[in-house]
C-alpha cells in the first residue's frame, strides 16, 4: 500500500494552528510566531524589510492584548501581498 501525502497546511490556517498553540501552551507561542513570520514572508512575494517587521510584530501582538487591531492591519497587510488570511 503506498504511502498517503498529507496537504500542506495554508496560511491563514497555519495561523490559527499558532494561535491555539498561544492560548494552550504560551511557552510555545513565540516560537510558533516566529514560524508563522517566516511563512508569511516567503508568500509575501517582494515584501519589504519594513512591513516583514511590521508583520512579525503584528503577529507577536495577536498573543497579547490588543488582538483585533493587529489582526486587522495584518489582514491588511495580508492583503497588499495578495494573500488571504
């Protein structure tokens, strides 16, 4: 029997995979981020130093406090790239 292939998973759903990771083990999240960042920056074809910066410290802030204002300008953000999140 040969083997299955697993999809891989989007970005809109690799972030919610880190989210939940902050909520249920937050010694994990910044790793997770940080990952999550990486992702983000290899899909944002021709992203600028400037808004990959942004964009890490808008997903560092969906683990904090003002969670729908950085999801919004990272959606936003998203956006300007062609991405969905």
């Amino acid at each position: 029997m040969a083997a299955r292939e697993i999809g891989t998973v989007g970005l809109s759903d690799a972030l919610a995979l880190a989210l939940l990771i902050a909520e249920q083990a937050p010694t994990r999240w910044p790793r997770a981020a940080a990952r999550w960042h990486a992702r983000f920056v290899l899909a944002a074809k021709g992203i600028e130093v400037e808004n990959s910066a942004l964009a890490l410290q808008l997903v560092n802030a969906l683990g904090g406090k003002d969670v729908e204002s950085a999801w919004q300008m990272l959606r936003l953000l998203a956006g300007r790239y062609g991405l969905t999140l």
